[in-house]
C-alpha cells in the first residue's frame, strides 16, 4: 500500500487513472485502456491509482456498499490488464482533507509525475468532492498534464457502473452482472465446517466462509463453478438459510457448493466460486425426498450448462 507521502518515489512520467475501481467492471477498463493508449502515444508509464477502502469508510462510514472485489482481488484483476503499475493508495482522513488544488499538485504531478490524466466524466476530487473534470483540466494545464473524462460505457440497456452490477448480483441476476463485469461474479473464501446435512442427502457441500464486507447474491440455488488450486469443477451453489431442516430463529445465509465430479476433504482450503446462472429460489419442499429429487435436477442443470 501506498500513502500519500510515498508516492513521489512511485513514478515519474506517467499516464494515470483514478478511482475504486470496485468489481473492475467493463466501465474500468475502458478507462484503463484509454490510459495505456495514451501512455503508449506519449512515451508514458500508464499507472492505475485505486484506494485500500471504499471512499465512505473515511468519509460515510454508515453509508458502505457492499463490495464486489475485496482488496486482494480487485488487484489482481487490474494486475491482469496490460497496465504497467497498480498504486494502493490509502484513504484516509488525511487525503479526504486534500482541496482538489493539493490533490492534483502532490499526488497527480509530484507524486505521480503525470503527464496525463484519464476519469470518469462524472468523477469528482478533493475535499467534500469540489473538484470536477473541468477544474481538473484547468490546474492540469499549469501542472503540466492533459485531463479527460470518458462516458461511461452502455451495455444492455443501461449504463455500466459499480452500482447497477451491485443490484444486478443482489437481485440474483448474475447473468447481468457477468455481462457488466465481463466476467462471472466470484466469490472467494476458506472452506468451513457445516451441519454436514449435503451429505446425509447425498451431495456433500462445500461451506464457504465469505468476508462480510462483499456482496451476496439474492437467495437461491445458482449454477457455477468453483476452483480447487488450479482446477475448476462445475458446481451447483446454494446461497440461502436451508430452510428444510431450518428450525428456530433464521440464521444467516450461508453460500456452499456441491462440487461435480470431486472428491477430497476441502475443509481449510481456499476456494473460488463463480455464479453463472440462477437455477431457482430457495424453499421448502413437502418431504426430504421431494428436495433430493430437486437436488438431482439442480446437479443436471448445472452440469448442463458449465460442464
């Protein structure tokens, strides 16, 4: 991670990108790319500048979004562009005080040495977020770099943004959101013990324990796969309460995995899942006979489309 302070040594030169770059939508990655264009075109180093934190940690702390990309992942994913170097910057209480004038001179032309600036048109800068593309483009002009805001894209009939892929997965429409995303939503976690009820029926389950802070897709029972080191299995996903064997209050869902064609002991590892299709809601059924019949359709399903 780097503050503010440390970034003089980051880079000299440099075309560069803003933002939280949260799930690195399609949107992100035009920016991205517009940024390598330029930096190719004037000899720069393109460099993606994105935070540790959502903004509303520092700023709204009440106000926090589900995430789509924890840290870690969201790294990696902007690591997998042709970008030449990715700066963590913190968000702190300390750059949220910046004005828009400090923000452009300490950390876009001394610390980053830009010598072009590509955003989001409707991104905003600097303390209680005064500054705009406008203002950007007139203190690059003495800073010494070129400033432009891009569209954001449009894709099945709306704008690609952060916000429409987060109610796209909330709302179990995993579909959408691999079409904004680009790629299938994924969630990572260790796997953890359960009831062991999957495989008194059968089809034992993989529990994930996924951090809080990311978004869960709407309950129900999704189509997928998951990854195991290096090798990817077809996998029907349930995200839900188990409402069947459910008794007392409701628990909180939990996101487990029967996983095709495996067999092992998964318990402590690291596991990637990816959510691609819906396959039906969660309920209750009127015998444990009735849900493993619902199981094994579930599995055929599955396997029909990932395998």
């Amino acid at each position: 991670m780097t503050g503010i302070n440390e970034l003089s040594a980051a880079s000299t030169g440099s075309a560069v990108t803003i933002g939280t770059f949260d799930g690195v939508h399609l949107g992100h990655r035009a920016l991205i790319a517009r940024t390598i264009r330029r930096a190719r075109e004037r000899g720069l180093r393109s460099v993606v500048v994105t935070w540790d934190r959502h903004p509303n940690v520092t700023l709204r702390p009440a106000y926090v979004p589900p995430l789509l990309t924890g840290e870690r992942r969201k790294l990696e994913l902007l690591e997998e562009t042709a970008v030449d170097a990715v700066a963590l910057v913190a968000f702190d209480e300390e750059l949220s005080r910046l004005t828009p004038e400090t923000f452009a001179a300490r950390v876009l032309s001394e610390g980053l040495g830009a010598g072009a600036v590509v955003v989001g048109a409707g991104w905003r800068f600097g303390h209680r977020a005064a500054g705009d593309v406008a203002l950007l483009e007139k203190l690059g002009t003495d800073l010494g770099f070129t400033a432009e805001g891009l569209n954001l894209e449009s894709v099945a009939g709306g704008p690609v943004s952060s916000s429409r892929a987060r109610a796209a997965v909330t709302g179990g429409e995993v579909e959408l959101a691999r079409t904004l995303l680009g790629r299938p939503y994924d969630l990572d976690g260790e796997v953890i013990r359960g009831d062991g009820r999957g495989a008194s029926l059968g089809y034992p389950t993989a529990n994930l324990d996924v951090a809080h802070a990311l978004a869960r897709p709407a309950l129900g029972i999704y189509a997928g796969r998951a990854r195991v080191g290096d090798e990817w299995h077809g996998a029907a996903i349930s995200v839900g309460t188990n409402p069947q064997f459910q008794q007392g209050a409701p628990r909180a869902p939990r996101v487990e995995a029967f996983l095709l064609d495996f067999s092992g002991d998964l318990y402590g590892e690291a596991l990637r899942i990816e959510l691609w299709a819906r396959l039906r809601e969660e309920r209750r059924f009127d015998s444990v006979e009735a849900l493993v019949a619902q199981m094994d359709s579930d599995v055929e399903a599955t396997r029909s489309l990932t395998c």
